[in-house]
C-alpha cells in the first residue's frame, strides 16, 4: 500500500487499522486517498473517507481518530449517524 503524503493523516490510518478498521485504496482516478470501514459486520455504515489533500491535515487525522474512537463493538449502527 501507498503512504498517505502527511504523516499526521498516516498515523491516524495507522491507529484506525490498528483498532480493526479496514483500510480500503482509492483507485487511480479516486479523488479519495482511501476509505476506512469498520471491522466489525454489523457495522456497515460505520465508515469514513481518507482525503489525499485536506484543507487541514491535522484536523482531518483527529477527524479520523475520533470517529474510530466513537465506534465499539456495543454499538449499534444506526443510519443517521454522520
């Protein structure tokens, strides 16, 4: 897999992968960086978009590691959340 270009943006991958998140590349064309899905079946809608250049790297790598922190295995999924 290709490193993210930030390093802030690659420690959040990191630590997403490394709570059971699956990262999954964007393609060639993709204006995406990648997605990150939630490991756990039951949580289909648990997912978030990789940006390759965020306005804010810093603020889109705490985006990332709060939504994985806000996802446990308790946790239903329902579909209005963001």
């Amino acid at each position: 897999m290709k490193e993210h270009p930030d390093k802030h943006i690659r420690a959040a991958i990191r630590y997403a992968v490394s709570k059971g998140w699956i990262f999954v590349p964007g393609g060639h064309s993709a204006h995406c960086y990648g997605r990150l899905k939630c490991g756990i079946p039951e949580h289909r809608l648990h997912m978030m978009s990789v940006w390759s250049t965020p306005g804010s790297p810093q603020n889109h790598a705490r985006q990332i590691i709060r939504k994985v922190d806000s996802c446990f295995p308790g946790k239903p999924c329902s579909p209005e959340e963001p």
